[in-house]
C-alpha cells in the first residue's frame, strides 16, 4: 500500500523515437503508508493544493517546474510529522525533490497501488 514517490530522468530520444522516454533512478517507498497518513492531515487545508492532488490510486506527476512549490508544501508536512518515522519519511521526499530541482530532466512521480 502507500504512495511511493519515484524520480525519473529523462533519457535522451534517439533519433528512431519521437518521443523521450524516463528511468526511475529513486525511489522513496511508503509501504506504512506514513505519506498517506501526513497527507490525510493537511488535506484540504489549502496550504497543500499539490499535494493534495496525490492520488493512493494513481500517479500525479511532478516536473522540475513544479518542484518549489512541492518543496513549500513539503514544509507543511514537516509541521505535522510527529514520529520519528514521518520525520524521515518527510525529510527523504525533501532530498528527493532536491535532486529533482537540480536536473532539468527529471519529474518525480507519487505512485500509488
């Protein structure tokens, strides 16, 4: 169960694709369901509109584009985080969308089951 949240370079099109394709190069795994149970906590808010679009049954898809605003939402996460395990679970998504604000070739998406 859970949302894992995966992050995907873009590898480069050949010249038979038209279109480029991506590898999952990482990976932060939520089998506790720890991202769900934050989410639940600041959904609907307002404050997580991004986040809030997370889907436990489908993808969205963030762009490096998108990712100051997931790192801002990511701080309204932290706020709720209590354990010790959505702690880290919080500050390994903040690594993840780091990574991904570094490379303009990459998107992370929130993958659920």
């Amino acid at each position: 169960m859970g949302v894992d949240a995966v992050l995907y370079r873009q590898v480069r099109a050949g010249p038979a694709r038209r279109r480029p394709s991506y590898v999952s190069t990482e990976v932060v795994a939520d089998p506790n369901d720890v991202l769900l149970n934050l989410l639940k906590r600041v959904r609907g808010g307002g404050r997580t509109p991004l986040l809030d679009r997370v889907d436990p049954l489908g993808e969205l898809v963030v762009d490096a584009e998108g990712v100051p605003q997931l790192l801002e939402e990511l701080r309204c996460l932290a706020e709720v985080a209590r354990a010790p395990v959505e702690v880290d679970q919080v500050r390994q998504l903040v690594l993840l969308a780091r990574r991904c604000l570094n490379s303009r070739d990459a998107e992370i998406r929130f993958e659920g089951d």
